[in-house]
C-alpha cells in the first residue's frame, strides 16, 4: 500500500496537531512491516503526546480518544524482529548452498529452537538428504508436519530419528546408514537453573554425549562438525555454560582424522523454547505480572532465523579447532524487552505490573561474548569473528575428561564441579552472584511507579 510520508518521528506532535480532522476520517495509516518495532515508539509518543493534549480539550476528551484508537494490536501481531531495535541482519548464503548442495546433513535436537531452524534452512540449500534427530519424539512429529506441509520442502529428502545421542550403537548404525558429510549439533539441556539441580545430566548430556558423537563422526568420515555454542560458556557461573565451555575446548583440541570441527558461539534466540519472550507473552495473555529476574538483566538477542543463517555461513569459513562467534549488536535490556511488549500487546504500564524476582542459580546480570584470555580477529565475514586462545594439550585434557567421566559415579554434585573447575579454572561457584534476598524483598513494582 503507497502512502504519502509526512514527516520524520521527531516531527509527529505537529502532524498530530495539523492532521486531526483528517485522522478523524481514519486517514492515519501505518504500513506495519516496514516501520517493523517503530511502531512502539511512535506509539509511546501518540500516548505521551495524548496526555499532554488532554487537558486542551474542556474534558471532551474527543481527540484522546481518537488516539487510543491508534492501537498497534489492531495493526498487527507482535514480530520478534520488532523486538530487537535493530533491523535484522541479511545475508547472501551463496556459500552456504556450495558446501550443503548434494550432501548428507545430520542435524542433533533437530527438534529444538535452534535445531528445527537448522533444518528448516539447511534444506532451501538442496541437501541431498537431511537427517533429523533427536530424543523428542512430538518435537520431531510437529517438525514433519510442518516440513510436510511447506511447499519449498516438502520435495526434498528428510529422515526422523528418534534416539538420544547417548546410544552409541543406534548412532553407530544411524551414521553407517546415512553416512552424513556435515553434522550440526544443537541438542542439549540448556536452562541454566534447571542444570544446576541436575548437575551429573548436564555434564553426561552436553559433554560425553558431544565426545561420543564426536568419535563416532570422526570415524565415519564426517568431514564438518559444528557444534552449536552459547555465551554462557564465555567465564561460565553455571553447570551449564561450563559444560559448553569444555565442548568448546574439546572440539579445539581433540585430535580428529579428517574431520573439520568448529564451534560457534552467540546469545539468545528471541522466542526460543522456554526463553523470556514466551514466557513474558504468556503471562502478559494470563493478565498476570511480567517476572524478571533484576532490573539491570541484559542479554544479547537475535531472531533464530539470523542467527542459524549465521550459523550456516560460519560452518563454512571455520578452520579444525576454530570457535567462530556471532557479532550481535548491544545487548538488550530484559526490563526494556517487557515494556515493549506491554506497548506492543496494546496494554499499558500502568496496567501491568512487573515483578523482579531475583537472580536465578547460575544466572548472570551480564553475558559476554568473548574472554579477556581471547584475542579476537576478524573473518571475511561482516558479522562473524574468530577467537583465540592457547590450545589446550589434548592428552591432558583427554585424561581430565576420564576423571570428570569418574566423579559422576560418585554421590552429590560437589566431587563433578570441582572436576569442572580443574578443566576451567575460570568457572566460578554459582552462589558468588546470586542476589541477597533482602535487596529483593517487597519489589513487586508497576512500571509506571519506575518512571
Ligand atoms: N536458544 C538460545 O537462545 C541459544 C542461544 C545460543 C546457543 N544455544 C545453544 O543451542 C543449543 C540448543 O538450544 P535450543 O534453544 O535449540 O534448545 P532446545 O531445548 O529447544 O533444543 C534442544 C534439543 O535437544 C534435544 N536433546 C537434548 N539432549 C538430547 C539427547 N541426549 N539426545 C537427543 N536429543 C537431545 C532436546 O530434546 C531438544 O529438542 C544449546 O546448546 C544452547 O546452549 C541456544
């Protein structure tokens, strides 16, 4: 739709003022897609610019409520692009499509966030078969059916596998079947606090799962290995940022035939299972408080779309050994992600309440992406930079892995996060940055009381 422009945000009072009558005629149109999370600030501005004018009209009230028309949730659902005060990055995968044509792609926790995104892409690029698994069964099922029902896929050829990565004799007979040339792996247990009452799974999941699987592609004759990394393995303070980290280390240094193993690195996915989008959605449905864990609370965020497109693009410039990490502009504050969606659900902050609930076992005010131990270079690519640091001696790492592997036989958590922190001295007890209870007491606040 072709609409005339007249003027810039910072001139919207003096159009609102100019332009009444024809607003009134419901001349005000907004083209959603293009002005993508604008639209929440010009929003802010009709509803500042509302109360401001109120008192000019003798209790009428005539013009305020034409604004309160003006209503974002009429216009359009909410977008996660909208959420990220950025446009989203775009990219040419021209060489993504050279590496993925024609081959054998096996993809882990294909049913997950990032792993069902992975699948989703890795066959725009003609795979010659794409193999998805993972130990969710209805995870999988959803992921056939929308596979199925997508025209640019449905053509393409796709397997389901439902099997934990644990079971070697099933992925033995998997990749001898299949025998896949790339693997990207994404499965893993992945919230933070969860990991931390469940501290043996973490490390026999995210770490001698990955080892496992790791061997078994190496002698398969895999040649590309990408494992999915995260932030959090970047000075872990949890269980599970530091079994990331010990991945990360793992594909550095490990020995391997032919095989190119490469990590990479980013934050958050808006809207991944179980992250703070949905959850601050479904409460804002529920009409109950938005919870965060503190006020200060930021975290790095990109759409799944960019940040698997990166992915993909990163798996072909990676070197053996290399951790390639995703560039993700400003972090994003979690206090200002919930105002945004009250703006964008159409509420406002004087309806909903926020309530900050603490710092969670493990959880950090501030992720990093980077190190101060990594030196950081660029790659030929915009958004991608390539970290090191010394390699670690795979022998020795080899046989601190084995007494890792031995402590998770013995009773309690204690004997596996001091294993830990001799692989990762950098890995600090979680309980140093929890928030002292206190300082959260009484802190159910509405947002409009902050302002
Ligand atoms: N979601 C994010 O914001 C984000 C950001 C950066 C990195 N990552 C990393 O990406 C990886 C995947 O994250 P996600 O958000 O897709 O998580 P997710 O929970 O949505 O998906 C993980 C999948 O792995 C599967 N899985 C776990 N253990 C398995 C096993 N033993 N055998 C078979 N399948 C198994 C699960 O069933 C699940 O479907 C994690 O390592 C995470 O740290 C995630």
């Amino acid at each position: 739709m072709r609409v005339p422009v007249t003027g810039c945000l910072q001139l919207l009072g003096a159009i609102l003022e100019n332009r009444v009558a024809e607003m009134q005629r419901g001349h005000w149109v907004v083209e959603p897609a293009s002005l993508g999370w604008r639209l929440v600030l010009i929003r802010y501005r009709v509803q500042c610019l509302t109360e401001t004018t109120k008192s000019d009209q003798n209790g009428t009230g005539r013009r305020s409520s034409y604004i309160w028309h003006v209503s974002i949730r009429q216009l359009r659902e909410v977008r996660l692009e909208d959420l990220l005060g950025r446009e989203p990055v775009e990219m040419d995968l021209e060489l993504v499509r050279r590496q993925i044509e024609g081959k054998a792609v096996l993809v882990t926790g294909a049913a997950g966030s990032i792993g069902s995104e992975l699948c989703r892409q890795i066959l725009r690029y003609a795979s010659q078969r794409l193999i998805c698994v993972d130990q969710n069964e209805t995870g999988l099922f959803y992921l056939q059916q929308e596979l199925a029902g997508d025209r640019e896929t449905e053509r393409q050829a796709y397997f389901f596998c439902v099997a934990d990565i644990n079971d070697e004799m099933c992925m033995r007979r998997l990749f001898h079947e299949h025998a896949p040339g790339i693997v990207f792996y994404a499965a893993a247990y992945k919230h933070v606090p969860m990991m931390e009452g469940n501290v043996q799974e973490a490390v026999k999941n995210n770490v001698f799962g990955l080892m496992g699987l790791l061997e078994i592609a190496d002698d398969c004759g895999c040649e590309r290995f990408i494992l999915i990394s995260s932030d959090k393995a970047v000075n872990p303070t949890s269980i599970m940022g530091a079994t990331k980290r010990v991945g990360e280390l793992i594909l550095g240094c490990r020995s391997a035939n032919a095989m190119c193993c490469i990590s990479v690195r980013f934050g958050n996915v808006l809207g991944s299972n179980g992250s703070v989008v949905p959850l601050l959605q479904q409460q804002l449905e529920n009409n109950r408080p938005l919870t965060i864990t503190h006020p200060e609370i930021k975290r790095y965020f990109m759409t799944p779309r960019e940040a698997v497109a990166l992915v993909l693009e990163a798996s072909t410039i990676g070197d053996h050994g290399d951790i390639l990490v995703l560039e993700m502009g400003k972090q994003i504050s979690i206090l200002q992600l919930a105002r945004t969606l009250i703006q964008l659900s159409g509420k406002t902050e004087k309806q909903v309440s926020i309530q900050f609930t603490g710092l969670r076992p493990g959880e950090k005010l501030y992720e990093e992406l980077f190190s101060e131990a990594e030196e950081i270079t660029s790659t030929d690519r915009q958004k991608i930079k390539r970290v090191r640091c010394g390699r670690r001696d795979w022998p020795l790492l080899a046989r601190s892995l084995e007494e890792l592997r031995a402590s998770l036989t013995v009773d309690g958590a204690e004997p596996v996060r001091s294993r830990l922190r001799e692989i990762l001295p950098e890995y600090v007890s979680p309980s140093t940055n929890l928030i002292d209870d206190e300082q959260m007491d009484g802190r159910l606040i509405a947002t409009a009381a902050q302002k």
